[in-house]
C-alpha cells in the first residue's frame, strides 16, 4: 500500500474542496438570488398591473352608473 505522508493529503484535498464548494455555491446562491430578485420585480409589477386594471374597470363601471 502507498504510505500518505502528512500534509501532501491535505495540499490534494483542499484545493479541489474550495474550487468545488465555490462552484456549488455559485451554481446554487446566485441563480436563487436572481430568480428571487425577478420573481419579487414581476410580482410587483403583475400587482401593479392588476390594480390598474381592476382601477380602469372600476372607473369605466362609475362613468357607465353615472352617465
């Protein structure tokens, strides 16, 4: 059996656990943060839409009521 000798293991190890752990963070946080940012952007401006629809309706229903 090879003998491991103290230190070259963990030279071996660390590099290829950081670059995969940023890889995985990367790959994980960002798109979440993204998806999140536009989901609450088109949230809100499907709202907005929404309420400026329901407001035009509203407006059209009061103009037909009071013509």
């Amino acid at each position: 059996m090879g003998r491991i000798i103290p230190g070259t293991m963990d030279l071996a190890v660390e590099p290829a656990l950081t670059t995969s752990s940023l890889g995985f963070t990367h790959r994980m946080v960002l798109p979440t943060t993204w998806n999140l940012v536009g989901g609450i952007s088109r949230f809100l401006k499907n709202r907005n839409a929404v309420l400026s629809f329901q407001f035009q309706v509203l407006i059209t229903q009061a103009k037909s009521l009071f013509s």
